[in-house]
C-alpha cells in the first residue's frame, strides 16, 4: 500500500498548473486567504477518486489487469523521463498577481489531466490489488484527496515564505528531479510486481 501513497506523492506533488497557481499565489502575497483554492483542488480529487474508484474496479477484468499495471508501468516511467528531462531544460519561473478561490481550485483540477493521471492507475489497478473496495475506496479516496489537498498548499506556502527560492529554477529543476525519481521507482514497482 506505500506504493499507492508513493505514486501519490510524486505525481500530486511535482510541479504542474494547480501547484504552479499555488505557487505564484504565495509569491504575491496572497498567502493563507489562497488555502481555500487547495481545498478546491482537493475537494475536486475527492469527487474524482470516488467516481472513477467505485467504477473503475468493475470495469475492468481482474485478468486484464495485470497488463494494465505494466502499460501504467511503462507509461509512469514515460511521466518520470519527461520531468527528468524537464528538469536539466533551465527556465524562468514567472508570477502572475492572479487571484485564486476555491471555485478556480475546484474547476481547475476537474479539468486537469494531469487528475486522470493521478487517479486511473490507482483505482484501476493498484486498488484491486491490494483489494481496496466498498468502503475502503471511499476511505482510501479521502486520504488521497487530503494529499491533493497539500500539495498546492505546500506550493502555497512555499510560495509565501520561500519566495526567490520558490521561483529559482535551480531549486524547481531539483524538485522535478527528485520527483522523477519516485516516479521511476513506483513505474518499476508497477511493471515487477504484475
């Protein structure tokens, strides 16, 4: 089950559009009164989790799931090469003074696909794996959504305390880096333990 918060972790918490709104929130100022723009994103992963969760499970054959679990393998060691590479590409990281809610939270990662990355290979096979089902998925989904949740709040609050730090892209290229790696390690777990 680490392999669940895991995958989680570098997928949720690597930079992408939700965490880099967090980001620049923090950077102009705008601080904790920002939080409700992550319980927006959190709440949207919550509403997802659940939907695709109790659905996702059925769907799919228990045979075909093994092969699943290698394609999600091959695909999340794919998202760990592009961070990687990204992450030796040096870019400037600039603020935008938007302001964020929790309605721009929730919409914006409803829309995310970066959401159905982070979703389908839990519910479709790391779920039935460790046979996570009824009130599990439900349980399982909470805690996942209230890692979404953080993860544009760690931004947040990087963003507010840490500001040249948050917006230098040698720190943000170490970050991807390090997330590249976790995601290099669940695509391994993936593929050897199907």
């Amino acid at each position: 089950m680490l392999e669940i918060l895991v995958y989680a972790f570098g997928v949720m918490y690597s930079p992408g559009p939700a965490n880099m709104l967090a980001l620049f929130a923090g950077v102009n100022g705008q601080g904790w009164r920002a939080f409700l723009y992550c319980v927006g994103v959190g709440v949207a992963m919550f509403i997802l989790f659940l939907l695709i969760g109790y659905l996702g499970g059925g769907i799919i054959p228990q045979q075909y799931q093994s092969v699943i679990g290698i394609l999600g393998g091959i695909y999340i060691a794919y998202l760990g090469a592009k961070i990687m590479k990204a992450s030796f590409q040096q870019t400037e990281v600039k603020a935008d003074a938007s302001t964020i809610s929790f309605k721009t939270g929730l919409i914006l990662q409803l829309c995310n696909p970066k959401s159905l990355v982070a979703i389908v290979p839990i519910v479709t096979v790391q779920f039935p794996r460790f046979h996570i089902e009824g009130v599990q998925i439900a349980l399982w989904s909470l805690v996942l959504a209230t890692m979404a949740c953080g993860a544009p709040s760690v931004y947040l609050f990087a963003g507010a305390r840490l500001k040249k730090a948050a917006v230098n892209p040698t720190v943000m290229a170490w970050v991807n880096r390090v997330m590249a790696l976790l995601l290099f390690y669940v695509a391994y777990r993936f593929v050897f333990s199907t």
